[in-house]
DNA sequence: TTGTATTTCAAACAGGTGTTTGATACGCTT
DNA sequence: AAGCGTATCAAACACCTGTTTGAAATACAA
C-alpha cells in the first residue's frame, strides 16, 4: 500500500535524507551503501530494496526544486539586473555553503562537476542548463546585447567559477586558515564580493567591443 | 646500484609518468595500481617494491617544478603587474588545460583540491602556499596598499577560482558544448578574458574602501 | 484469527582493491 | 663460470565494495 506514513515511507525517506548528507559530504565514490544504511538506522538491502542500486538511490536524492524556486523568485524580483545577480550569488552561495540551510543536492551538483557519475546527465539537464540560461539571460541584462555570445559565455563562467571555488576548495582553504567557518554573515560578504567584482567585470568586458 | 638507466630506474620512471597520467585522468582514487602498471609495461608488485605504496607513488609523482618555474619567472619579469597577473593566468591554464603540454601534477593538484588524500598537506605546503603567497603580491601591486587582508584574499580566490572552474566542470562543459576542444589559442583567449575580468574587479574593489 | 503481500534482516556472494609472498630471472662483480 | 644482490613475476591474500538471497517479521485485509 501506498501511504506517506507507512514503515516503507519512513525507511525510504530516512535513506533518501541520508544519502543526500554522505553524497554531500564524501562525494558519490567514496560514500558507502553501509554508512548510509546505518545513518538512516537500516538495513544494508534496503537501498536494492527501495531504489534499485546505489546509482538509484542518487538519482532520487537529487532534488533541484529550491534551485529552481531560488531562480523564479529572482526573475519575479523588481529590481536592478546588477541587484539580482548579487541575490542571486548571495542565494547560490548560501545552497552551497551555509552548514544549516544549505541545499545537499546542490553540493552533490558540485562535487559532480568534477568527477562524474552516471546521475551526471540527469544534472546538467534538469539543474546546470537551466541555470546556465538563467544567468546568461541576467549577464545579458547587464552587459548589454552588444555583447558576442563567446564573450557572454566567459562571463557566466568566471561568476560560477568564483562560487564554486569557496565549495571545492574548501579542504584546502581550511587548512590555509584552519580557524575558518562560514557563518551566514561571511557567506554574504564573499557574495557582496563576487558581486561587485563580476558587475565591474562584466561592465569592462562588455565595454571594450561591442556597443554596450 | 644507482644509476640512471639500470632497469630498475627506468620502470622507476616509466611508473611515475604512468602515474601522472592516471592520477590526472581519473583521480587519485579511481586510479587503480593496476592500470597504471599496464600503462608502464610493469608488474603489480612494482608499486610496492619501488614507491611503498600507492600513496607513495603519488607522493613521488607530484613535482611542482614547473609551477615554481612559472613564478619565478614571472617575478623577473620587467612588465606592469596587470601585464604580470595576465602573463600568470595564461601560463595557469596553460598547465591546466594544455592537453599535451600541460603539467600533470598541476592538475592533480586540481583534483585534490575538492577531494583530499594523504597528499594534500604536501600539496598545500609546498605547491598552493606559495602560489598564494605570489599572487598576493601581485593582486597587492594592482590593488595598492590599501586593500584590506580580507578584500585581498578574496580578490585571490576570484581569479584562481575562475581559473580552475575550467578544468573542474571539464565534464560538465564537455556535455554542454560536446564538440568543445582546448586548443592553445582557446586557452590563451579564456586566459585573456579572466585577465581583463579580474583587473577591473580588483580595481572596483580596491577604488571602493583603501585609499587605493 | 487467518492469509497474503510487503518489508526487514543476517548472511553470503561476486567482483575489485592495495598489498604481500616466494620463486625466478637478471645484471654485475669476482 | 660462480656467486650475490637486485628486480620481476604469477599467484595469492586480506579487505572492502554493491548486491542478492531466503528466511523471519510485520502490516493489513478478509
């Protein structure tokens, strides 16, 4: 029977919360069923039961709808196009970062960038495409339609690339400055930040060929 | 005895190329012992015999020459420090990207910094320390004394990040764009844009607070 | 309560991993 | 050629992985 509260339901979802915690945290290779099946306080067959297989599993935790509702909000928001991109890397920033209210998916999303699984392709067609779009239209906002779609492209690049430098390097960064945590305040300086840095690139790049 | 070409020193050095190779490829985990003993026409037991172990042979193989090199160089470089920062990304993403001349352990380095192994506090100490070092004197030379510490670090973060955003979302970019290719003079053009992206940034960022 | 389908469990399985072993082959000096 | 230390090799080892198995427990309808 199908029922939200059923033991089924509640073993399922003890595993899915799981799994999105030690993919987070260990990367898709290295998290093992075992240590996923004994956070969720479940037997080790329980994931073949549930979903199939490990790679099954993965596919469910994913869960992209706050990125997605974090992108509509952003588009409804009156605002400057230099004002919501800072909300936006203010809001993908604290997915990606911030210990209590971040999005486990979204870390997946970024550990996968660099070390694909076969979940990969599910990614980049339901998250990192529409995200792309999202931004290239916003950069476009700012730059101007003079901008070359080369040109428009490296931007989106260097803005994601900033984000996601604070989220991959973090064992590194933690060992530069063993006393660094991201509270939420830290997390929005770095946002204001690549902001202000970005805004000013873009406008440069934009300037320089084309008629703005 | 030691010498150069005994045999012993020559699958010694068939290995640690083999190495680089897989541990760029695959990482350092996915690598298998295996397959780089096939690669270097070599017995299993040979990574044992020659290196202790995998994390041995992984410590042998990194050599951060080149990147040293790279500094050095670039220090003694008579050329305005925007010219300097710009020289610096190319040969950056050079080594990163550069399919046949690139440096191996710089990519390696790379792939360590999102997922650790017993390495990485010798990567950091001697590749990443003072590569932070360097480009902060030359992010200060833009900047002008004035920036503060922390606008510094993050004006550092801003340009590494956007630089190595390149080879860690190879596979993301590689699905996007599927008949995407780093030629040399792809590569240089990025380098280009982060260049003249980042100058402005820093230049916004240090014209806001510090007396510049 | 009885019967049936679903869910859980300990145990085992098949495959891959890094590493070790003991014998064999090799290079080099005497 | 004989002797010796080094290097290589096939084979095995111990461990960990995701997954399967078949029995036991549970939930639920009749």
């Amino acid at each position: 029977m199908i029922e939200a509260n059923s033991a089924s339901e509640q073993t399922r979802t003890r595993l899915l919360e799981a799994a999105r915690e030690v993919f987070s945290q260990h990367g898709f290779q290295s998290a093992t069923v075992r240590e996923i099946c004994r956070r969720a306080d479940a037997n080790v067959a329980a994931v073949s039961y549930h979903f199939g297989s490990k790679d099954g599993l993965l596919a469910e935790a994913l869960n992209f709808a706050p990125l997605k509702a974090m992108q509509l909000a952003n588009i409804q928001t009156v605002a400057s196009p230099e004002m919501r991109l800072h909300l936006f890397i203010r809001d993908f920033m604290l997915m990606l970062l911030d210990e209590t209210n971040g999005s486990p998916p979204c870390r997946i999303m970024a550990r996968e960038l660099a070390d694909p699984t076969p979940a990969l392709d599910k990614i980049v067609r339901e998250a990192i495409a529409p995200l792309h779009e999202f931004l290239g239209k916003l950069v476009r906002e700012i730059a101007g339609d003079g901008i070359a779609e080369a040109e428009l492209r490296r931007c989106m690049y260097s803005i994601l690339g900033q984000c996601l430098y604070y989220r991959h390097s973090h064992p590194v960064l933690q060992r530069l400055h063993p006393k660094l945590r991201y509270s939420r305040k830290k997390i929005e300086a770095i946002a204001a930040h690549i902001a202000d840095f970005s805004v000013a690139g873009i406008r440069h790049i934009s300037g320089k060929t084309g008629a703005g």
